[in-house]
C-alpha cells in the first residue's frame, strides 16, 4: 500500500511538469510574433539584423532629412548621434512628426534601409519614449528638456 502512494505521487509529479513544460512552450509560440526588440541606430549599424526580424528603432529624426515622395511614401534618417539610419514609410505620419524630434518605428531592415510598417512620434513638447532617451543617454546627446 505505502509503494502504491509514493507511485501515485511520482506520476502526478510528471504529469504537472509535463504539463507546465507544455503550457510554457505554447505560450512561447504564441508570443514569438508579438515582441519586437528595441534597438538604437548605432545598435543596428553595429550589428545588423536578419531581413524578416521584426523590431522597433527609436531616435531623433535627423535635420535636412525628411523628404515626402510620390503618394503617401516617407522617407527620412533616424540618429542617436553615433549613427544614422534610413527610414521609409509609406502611410500616413502622426501630426507632430516632424525633424529633429523623438520617433519610434516598427518594421524591419531590408537592404541597409528600415522598412516601417508604423511610425510613432512624441505627444507633448517634453515627451520622448524612454528606449529613445536611453539611447541618446548612452550616445552622450541628450539634453533634458527645460521647464521639467
């Protein structure tokens, strides 16, 4: 009888790590799509990633830059001050897009050029996202906005 519940423990044991192992492995799946890494300019200079890896870039959009093709295409260069890339975009810009001001974008580097599929930008005069303030930090260019 006593052999018979240490059996009885030992199984139920396996079949909960089973289990989790599972569980954990689905959820694994299901996300592998849905995180998209950030990375900085000089990171993607540096190190270029695969062409069908999706991730997000965040910096300023660079001075002299910006420049409106035919029909809805964008294209513009993005830098942390140690590194700039090129950035097309073809939709429809946030309304406070415009140069030398925080952006984030997500998409993927094809043929050394970022290929957006959105494109965020800063909402007030004093806001930038926190991976683009990180990365300009790093590059020693920040500057905290006045009046904060």
């Amino acid at each position: 009888m006593r052999g018979l519940k240490k059996q009885r423990r030992i199984q139920i044991i396996i079949v909960a790590f089973v289990a989790l192992a599972v569980s954990t492995a689905l959820i694994g799946y299901a996300m592998r799509d849905g995180i998209n890494f950030f990375r900085s300019p000089s990171q993607v200079a540096e190190e270029p990633p695969a062409p069908n890896e999706v991730f997000r870039i965040g910096g300023l959009v660079e001075e002299g830059t910006l420049l409106r093709g035919q029909g809805e295409t964008v294209t513009f260069r993005v830098t942390d001050g140690g590194a700039s890339i090129p950035v097309a975009f073809t939709g429809v810009l946030p309304d406070l897009f415009e140069e030398n001001q925080g952006m984030i974008g997500t998409g993927r580097y094809v043929n050394g050029t970022f290929e957006a599929s959105e494109i965020l930008a800063k909402h007030d005069e004093s806001y930038m996202p926190k991976e683009v303030v990180d990365a300009l930090k790093e590059q020693g260019i920040y500057q905290e906005p006045s009046g904060s």
